[in-house]
C-alpha cells in the first residue's frame, strides 16, 4: 500500500471515529501499511485542510487524530447543531485548574490551596466528565486521588497535559513604567533626583 492509497482510507477511519484516533489504533487498523506511511498521510491530510477554503481541520487532541470544524465557522454550525457550550463557573474553573496542574491529588490538598469546602465542585466536574477518581491514597481515611481526564483535554484543545501553559506564561505582564515628559521612566528619575546632593547658595559679599 502506497501513500497515494492510505490517504483517503485514513480520512475515512477518523471521519467516522466518534473519539480521537490514536496513532497505534490505526497501525494496528492497517498492518499492511508503515508507522511512517501513516504519518506521511496524516501530515498530507493536515496540509490539504489547513487551506482557507475548507470547512474542517484535522488536529491532534486528547492524544489522537480528529476532524473539528474551523472556529470561523461556529456560527453557523451552531445553528445547525443548536449545542450548549460546556458552562464552568469561576470556582469550577479554578477546581479543575488546580487538579489539572497538581494532579494527583486529594480534596484536602485542593481545599488548602482555595480555601473552601470544594466537595460540590468536585462532584459537578465528576458529573461533566472532566475530572476522573484515578484511585485513593494510602494514608489515614484513604482519600479519594483526582486527576482530569480525555474529556478535559478535549475540551481545551490539548494533546497532551504537556500541553498546559506554564504557570510563568500566564502570569499577567508587569505594569508598564510612568514615564516623564522626557522619556525617562518615573521612578528613575525620582531615583536620581534623590541621590543628586544639594546645591549650596553662597551670598554676594
């Protein structure tokens, strides 16, 4: 089997796949075929519908290869599809941050870091699926262990946990310095002029 082959035949197993395609899934689909055909095809299939004038792109998330459509054109398949966006409050948010960054992790370690009781979040993210129970500590009460799951990553357009920005990315930039009328940043020059020694008068004899 020759690229010229395996292209269309791996637009039709991703199409088709309700969840994102992992790479060993489709080399154990077509052991006829290479790991480095499969690739090629793959990088083939991302070139063609990275054009603008194509309705779908084929993006790697949540470990896998899966069609999604273009963010341009939303709109207009959500009034076809009529889907609720996935809602998260400002504490679920945070919640889920906290387990995706730390993870493992109990809800005692969770609840030192906010400072509240997080036992309703934890059980609204269970519900969406976005969190998992991956097993309990072997510690006094055997705490349940929380990481987040596929669903997350799919959610945010991740790959890999790998993926997460640093913390040191999304720390919001530093205030911009208050400059003068000459250009010179404000505190500098409130710094020189503190350090300039005074000016002594001398009196006309």
């Amino acid at each position: 089997m020759d690229d010229f082959e395996i292209k269309p035949i791996l637009e039709s197993l991703i199409f088709i796949s309700d969840n994102p395609l992992r790479l060993d899934t489709l080399i154990e689909i077509l052991p006829e075929s290479t790991k480095e055909a499969i690739l090629e095809g793959i990088e083939q299939i991302k070139r063609e519908y990275a054009e603008a004038s194509k309705g779908f792109e084929l993006i790697e998330v949540a470990g896998g290869y899966q069609f999604r459509t273009k963010p341009r054109w939303a709109e207009w398949v959500n009034r076809l599809k009529k889907a609720k966006a996935v809602k998260l409050s400002r504490s679920a948010l945070e919640t889920l941050a906290i387990i995706a960054y730390r993870q493992p992790i109990i809800r005692p370690e969770i609840e030192e870091i906010r400072g509240v009781d997080s036992g309703w979040v934890l059980r609204t993210l269970l519900e969406k699926g976005l969190i998992r129970i991956v097993s309990r500590r072997d510690i006094p009460g055997r705490p349940i262990v929380y990481g987040t799951t596929k669903a997350f990553l799919e959610l945010f357009n991740l790959n890999t946990l790998s993926d997460l920005p640093t913390l040191k990315e999304i720390e919001p930039p530093p205030m911009p310095q208050e400059t003068t009328k000459q250009g010179i940043p404000k505190a500098e020059e409130e710094r020189s002029i503190a350090q300039t020694p005074p000016v002594k008068e001398v009196e006309e004899g």
